[in-house]
C-alpha cells in the first residue's frame, strides 16, 4: 500500500485532472430513476444505458408506473443493454418493493437497498453517494483497474478494493474519487495501452515505474513510494 504522502499527492493531481467529475449515467434528478440506470448497467456500458433510459425516463416516471408494467414489455424496451430477461424482473420487482415495503421512497442504507433484485454493493454505494450524500466508494470495473496500478489497493477483488480505498483515503473523498478514477480509466488508463507518456499520474503510478511505461524516469520523485 502507498504512504500517506503519496495517496495525497495521488488525490491532488486526480482532483486537478477531473475536477468536475460526476456519475456517468444521466439521470433527471429523480432518484428512481438513478437505480433504474443503474440496475441496467451491469455488464453494459453507460452511453447504451443512456440511450436506453433518454426513452425509458418518461415512460415510467416513478415505482408505481413501472411495477403497472409486465416484464416483457420493460423486457423489450431494454433489450439492448443485455441480460434483459433478468434486468426487466429487476425492475418491475424492484418497484413493486419500493411501493409494498418502503412506502414509495427508496431507502437510504447498503442493507436494505441489496434487498432489492440487481441492486448490488457497487449500485447500493452509488445511489447513497448521488441521492443521499452518504459517503462510499464505487468500485467498478474502470476504478478497480486504476486503483490497483496506482497501488492503492493490491487486489482485484472490488469488495477488497473498497476497503482498501475505503481506509486510505479521506471519507470526505469517496463519492468523488469513484468518479475521478472511472473518468481517469476511460480518458487515459484504458485496460489495454494505457497512455503513462501522457498520465500527470506516472511519476506515482506502481503499474507505470514497474511497467516502465515511461521513458523519463530520472524526474520521478524518490520521497514517493
Ligand atoms: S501512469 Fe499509466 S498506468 Fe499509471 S495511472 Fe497513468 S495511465 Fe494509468
């Protein structure tokens, strides 16, 4: 794991990169709507689930209109992002839950949000970060890869990988740092070539000094380890 200093200066230069840095899945504000992308997301990209949910958003405003819906129907509308047979069970079960056991409003803990079909940990921590503010690490397929060549975390486990994450970096961090790493994975850490000749990360970066990714490694920084 990286020293203090390093995980600081690794912050820094992430937060100078992508100051801006938010959820890639549109969404209108509404928080169902945000569980919705995101249980269509799995295994999917965010620009197909966008695309699907631009037209699905209006449709079904809320719980209540889409647990009105058969699963075919949802099935057939979200074709496109994969898995729908399973996705559209999703949805509709999910929404019948949030009617019958929360009373329409989506609840705001990890626990009871994984009650819901495919709501996992990654989208249970998002949607506690985006709708209620509560600080959490979600670690997808983009943020595991970058962590891990950045040394934060030496695992490919996401659940490891949110802890690891989880304890060296500030809690007042976490719902950013998600979104700065995906960001940082799809602009420059792809999964294969990542561009370390271009990366302000490389002189911190374990996967670019052992991976010698780079040419001029007499600037890096001794005092960062
Ligand atoms: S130096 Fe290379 S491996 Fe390291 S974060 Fe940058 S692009 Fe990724």
């Amino acid at each position: 794991m990286r020293n203090k200093k390093t995980v600081t200066a690794i912050l820094a230069i992430l937060r100078e990169m992508y100051p801006d840095a938010v959820c890639s899945l549109s969404y209108d504000g509404v928080p169902f709507h945000l569980l919705v992308g995101a249980i269509l997301s799995a295994q999917c990209t965010d620009r197909r689930v966008n695309e699907v949910t631009a037209r699905l958003f209006p449709e079904y405003p809320d719980p209540l209109a889409m647990s009105s819906e058969t699963e075919e129907v949802i099935g057939q509308k979200i074709k496109s992002c994969g898995l729908y047979h399973s996705k559209a069970h999703a949805l509709v079960e999910t929404s019948r839950m949030i009617l019958s056991d929360y009373g329409g409003t989506i609840p705001n803990t990890r626990e009871e949000l994984q009650r819901f079909p495919g709501v996992g940990r990654k989208v249970a921590n998002l949607f506690l970060g985006e709708v209620y503010g509560i600080p959490a690490v979600v670690v997808d397929t983009h943020c595991g890869r970058v962590a891990k060549r950045l040394g934060l975390t030496n695992s490919d486990s996401p659940l490891q990988a949110e802890k690891d994450l989880m304890a060296c970096v500030p809690t007042e961090e976490w719902i950013k740092l998600g979104h700065r790493l995906v960001a940082h994975g799809r602009a420059l850490c792809m999964a294969r070539n990542p561009s370390c000749m271009n990366c302000p990360l490389k002189e911190v970066c374990v996967y670019a000094r052992n991976g010698k990714r780079f040419d001029d490694r007499s600037e890096s920084n001794p005092q960062l380890s």
